[in-house]
C-alpha cells in the first residue's frame, strides 16, 4: 500500500497536466529568481562593484518583498488546482477511500512538486546567476569578472523558503478534504454561488474608499506627505478594487440579463449565465490581475524613469565637479579655503571654471499657518516642515550677474518641492519679511534635491542676513560658505585632484586647531554610488515585475482553465441543441470584451489617478522632467496592453477547446 500513494500521486500529477504544468512552471521560476536576487545579495563580486554595495541593499530588500509574495501567491494559485482536484478525492473517498489515504497522495504530490520545482528552480538559478551578475554590472558602469560560483547560504534559503510555502499549502489543501463530505467534494464543481443580497452598500463603500483614495493622491502637494501617504493610498485602492469587482461582477451581470437585446443572442446568452454563475469568484481573479497588473505598470514606469534620467539627476545633486562646504561664513576661513584650494589646482597644472561660490544658512523649521514659520516648534509632523536657505542678496547678484536691491524687511523667494504665493513670511521670535519677488534662479546646490522635505530659499540683505546668523550662532548653529568648481581633466584625475584637495585642507585645519570643518564632495567619486541608487532600484523592478506578470499571467491560465471545466457541460448541452463552433467562439471573445478588458481599463485608471503622488515620490529622487514620467508611463502602459491582449487570447484558446470538446 506504501508504494501505491506515489504512484497515486504522480499518476495524479499526469493526468491534470493542464493545471499542474504552469504551477510547477512558476513554482520553478518563483525559485530561480528568488536564489538569483539572494544570490546577489551576497556576491562578493557585486559588492566589489562601483556601488555594489548599495545594490545589495535594494536586492536585500527585495528578497523580503519575493518571500511575503511567494507565500501569498503560491497559496493563492493552488486554489485553482484544489477547486479541480476536489471531484477526483471524493471519487477516490467514494470507492473507499479515507480521508487518511488521501492525505498520503497530498503529501506525495506535494513533496514531488517541492521537489521538481526547488531542484530545477535552483540549477537554473545557478546557471542565470552569472548572466544577473553581468546585467548588474552593466547596470552599474563596472567591468565583469570571469568566474562561476554557487552560494550555497541563497541555496539554503531558497529550500527553506519554499519548503514552508508548500507546507503551509499543503496543510490548506488537508483542511479543505478534512472539513467536506464525499458527496460535497464530488459536486464541488457544479456549485455555484449566490450574489450577497446588500449589493449597493459595499458598491458605495469601495466607490468611496476608491474616490478617497484618488483625492489623496491628486492632492498632494509636497513629496513628505506623498511619502506618508503612499502605503496608505495603495492600501485603500487594493480594498476598493476588490469591492467594486466583486460587486460590479454581480451589478454588470443583473444589468445584462436584464437587457433582453444584448442577453436573449447566441453569443452572449452562454457568456452572462456562466458569469453569473461564479459572480464573487470572477470578480475576486479581475481584481487580482488588475493589481498585479497595476504594480508592474507603476514599478516599472517609475524605476525606468529614474535610470533613464540618472545623468541628469547626477548633475543636479552635484553641480559642480568639486564641492567643498566650509562650516563658516568668515571671510578669513573663506580666503584660507580658496588659497589651498588654488595652491593644490596649480601644483597639478589643472585650469578650473565654472565657479559656483556663495554663503548661505539652511535650518528647519514648520509652517504653523501660511505665512507664519517657527523655527522651535514640534517637528513630528513632517507634513508641515520646510528647509529654509537664508543667502545673502550680494552672493546671489555675483553668481548670476544680477543687481537686484532689497530694503532691510525685504526678500526674493525661490521654492523646491512647494508652492509659496503670499506676499510675506514670518520667523516667530526672529523676523518679518516682505516678498518682494520671486527670484528668477534657485541657487541650486544639490541639497534641495536629496532633501525630501520642500525648500524654501530666502534672498535678502546682509543686515537681515547677520540677524539670522547671530541667532543660530546661539543655537550652534552657523553660516556655511560653498564653494564648487569644475576641472578640465579626466574622471580619474579628478578623484585624485580631488583627495589631494581634501589633504591639504586636513593640513590646514591640524595647523590651526580653530579651523571650521569643511565637507567636500567629487562628482565623479560618487558617481557609482549615484549609478547603484537608480540602477539597483531598476535591476529589482524588473525582477519584481518579471514575478508579477508571471503571477498575472497564471491567474488568466488558471480562470481560463477551471472556467473551461465549469462550462464544458453548459456548452455541450448547447451544441446539442443546435449551437455551432462559431457561436462557441463568439459567446467566449464576447464573454473577454465584457469582463477581461476590465483589470485593463482600471489598471489604467490607477495610473492616471497615482501619476500626482508618483510624480512627488520621484521629486524626492531628483527626477522633475513630467515629461519623461508621462512618456515613459504610456509607453509602458502600451507594450503592457498588448502584452495583455496576447496571454488572453492565448488562454481562451485553452477555454475555447475545453467548451467545444476539442480537448477534455
């Protein structure tokens, strides 16, 4: 008896290769891409990339986000297998089986799924690693080195990992024979389900949470609150995708049945009755496969963005070649930081231009009301705080050839990330300031566009410019003085101009014990880093993408499919009285016009509606071109929906030969 539950179960395995064929398909690559993102996670050869080890950040991340999503699809899709296995156990439980010996064949086909999947996942893994190891570094700008390895740490992983995802399924799949009855589990695939009778009240509900959930995001003003926000928004859109398909399912059926026109013809008669048929559970799989589908559009219009614009983005962190930031706004330090700075340029015989030099106060503060701002109020709520930039009229009207005046309570404004359109700002306890204009240049340093927070920068005299430093040098607080320059040479040789620099000036401050700090940084030096920040986030949304439409994909198979079986009765009934092969056709591409267009169009609406806080979450990286963000989100939304169009008509092939006998 103990050799006849694994040829039960391989047996069983056989001869549902239709369902169980794409699940070991995903199962074995849910394993490769987990092991080669764990995989890289580790590689001392990433890490010893330009910026590897900040990849590896994101790719740790990233094996966090593949396990919760492991668990939760593979559990989700097995469903579909146990909905149409369930017929076959109670056939076994009739002819005398028990609930025992069929707990044996689960454990067997469970095992041999495990095993297939994690042992053909994992040796395709470890071939595909080296090729991800070489994409990493393209992406990173680095050279590749020869070699193969196995990381026998993501080996482990990988096992444990799917060896609690199938545990856990098969103790679903135990409940679900345990807790039903031969004669249940034999009909289990003629049930049908009864639509919930308060159907507009949980429409209104999702209507609601969907609209709110849009107002936020359309809303925003600033990337802070884009980024409290976010997790909140697509949590509410998850909710009332759900809803409103569960619900719509229902309501768009009653509407068509009650349409004689459309209901009472051939080709739509069959397609309604057999949604209605599965209302809950057609709206539970569209909703499904909108959010997936909805995730793959956002992940990868956005990180695409990103690396596409990453020199530019570069150029707007660093504006300059090399940086040095002096903690001071004496004039003795200033002149003392320039004379080495010179001192160092001329003994490499390097020429320097482009010089952006100016002073400036940057502090916090909250904006209490629209033009009041305290700089010692209760930072808690990020919503409300500003970075302020103080800069003194004169510094600005030398860096752009400027001459512009201001009166004592005057001051030209320039913002980032924020709106300001009051002719006033006040600093509780400091001073009151006048808005003269708004500036024509924002005195761009880099730090606006790493800080998250809106900036707000302040031109103004130098008496109101003394005021704000003699107060924060109360506080610790100082004036800095910026000074950056660019240098006619190569990458390399700027790196070492650039140590060289930042030599000397530890000389300088070891020879006077009162020399300020200064903190310098190189454009190219930070370059890898820079690279490894959008091209780690585009490397892992390509991999989480890649798992989404794989899941997306699996679902459409797996509705198609269980669909097919339901219906197979229902259309051989209707052939028999008359319907031809034609009519089959037409009843399924009018059954995919009216419900698998639908995750489609509400994929698209969610982009439309996510475009306002999408825009601000990217501000945060540095990324301001709309126009690249709009391009680039309707190309992709164009190659998905013709990805899309594709896999349906390639499913309903498979529903097409179950209904119409072609093959069962």
């Amino acid at each position: 008896m103990n050799s006849l539950y694994p040829k039960l179960a391989v047996q069983g395995i056989r001869k549902n290769k239709k369902i169980y064929l794409p699940y070991i398909l995903t199962c074995i690559g849910m394993v490769i891409m987990y092991y080669i993102i764990s995989f890289l996670s580790y590689s001392k050869s990433v890490h010893n990339m330009k910026g590897g080890s900040e990849l590896q950040t994101f790719l740790s991340i990233g094996t966090g986000i593949m396990a919760v999503f492991t668990m939760i699809f593979l559990f989700y899709t097995h469903s579909f297998i146990m909905k149409n296995r369930k017929k076959e156990f109670g056939l076994y439980n009739i002819l005398g089986m028990g609930k025992g010996n069929i707990t044996h064949i689960l454990i067997w086909e469970t095992l041999i799924t495990y095993v297939i999947s994690t042992a053909s996942g994992l040796i395709l893994g470890v071939i595909f690693s080296k090729l991800a190891e070489l994409v990493s570094a393209e992406i990173l700008g680095d050279t590749w080195q020869l070699g193969f390895n196995i990381d026998i740490k993501s080996v482990i992983k990988t096992l444990l990992l799917f060896a609690a995802a199938f545990g856990l399924i098969l103790l679903n799949a135990l409940r679900q024979i345990h807790l039903s009855n031969p004669i249940n589990l034999l009909h289990s695939d003629k049930t049908g389900e009864k639509p919930p009778k308060a159907r507009m009240l949980p429409a209104l509900i999702g209507a609601v949470i969907l609209g709110i959930a849009y107002y936020i995001s359309c809303t925003i003003d600033d990337p802070m609150s884009a980024i409290s926000l976010f997790f909140v928004a697509v949590i509410m859109v998850i909710a009332a995708t759900y809803i409103l398909f569960i619900i719509g399912s229902i309501v768009l059926c009653k509407i068509l049945q009650k349409n004689k026109k459309y209901y009472y013809k051939t080709e739509h008669f069959v397609s309604v009755s057999s949604m209605a048929y599965r209302m809950k559970r057609n709206g539970a799989s569209l909703a499904s496969i909108c959010i997936l589908s909805t995730m793959v559009l956002v992940i990868i219009s956005s990180t695409m963005c990103l690396y596409i614009a990453k020199e530019d983005n570069l150029q707007v962190r660093y504006p300059r070649d090399i940086i040095m930031e002096l903690d001071s706004a004496d004039n003795e330090y200033m002149e003392s930081l320039q004379e080495s700075i010179y001192k160092t340029l001329a003994d490499c015989d390097v020429k320097y231009d482009n010089v952006l030099e100016y002073r400036y106060l940057s502090f916090g503060a909250i904006q209490k009301d629209s033009t009041t701002m305290s700089i010692d109020g209760d930072f808690s709520d990020f919503s409300k705080v500003k970075q302020i930039h103080i800069i003194p009229i004169e510094d600005y009207n030398a860096l752009y050839n400027k001459n512009e005046t201001l009166e004592k309570d005057e001051a030209l404004i320039a913002v980032k990330k924020c709106k300001y359109d009051y002719d006033s700002i006040n600093f509780e306890s400091l001073t009151d300031l006048q808005i003269k204009n708004h500036a024509d240049n924002y005195v761009s340093n880099g730090e606006a566009i790493a800080s998250i927070f809106p900036s707000v920068q302040l031109l103004v005299s130098q008496e109101q410019f003394n005021k704000f430093s003699d107060y924060f040098n109360e506080n610790d607080e100082t004036a800095k003085y910026y000074y950056g320059f660019n240098i006619d040479c190569t990458p390399e040789e700027q790196i070492k101009i650039f140590e060289e620099i930042s030599e000397d000036i530890k000389e300088l401050q070891k020879s006077d014990s009162n020399f300020p700090a200064v903190s310098s940084r190189c454009a190219e030096k930070e370059r890898s880093s820079f690279y490894a920040l959008f091209g780690g986030l585009f490397f892992l949304g390509i991999l989480l993408s890649i798992v989404f439409i794989c899941a997306a994909i699996l679902i459409m198979y797996y509705k198609q499919i269980t669909e097919g079986f339901e219906d197979n009765g229902r259309f051989e009934i209707m052939q028999k009285v008359g319907m031809t092969k034609v009519e089959i056709r037409r009843s399924i591409n009018s059954q995919i016009l009216t419900v698998f267009t639908a995750p489609l169009i509400f994929a698209g609406l969610h982009i439309c509606f996510a475009f306002p806080i999408i825009k601000k979450l990217l501000e945060s990286f540095g990324l301001f071109d709309t126009g690249l963000l709009i391009a680039v989100t309707i190309g992709v939304f164009l190659a998905f929906a013709v990805f899309y169009i594709i896999v349906y008509k390639i499913t309903s092939r498979s529903y097409y030969h179950i209904v119409s006998n072609k093959e069962v």
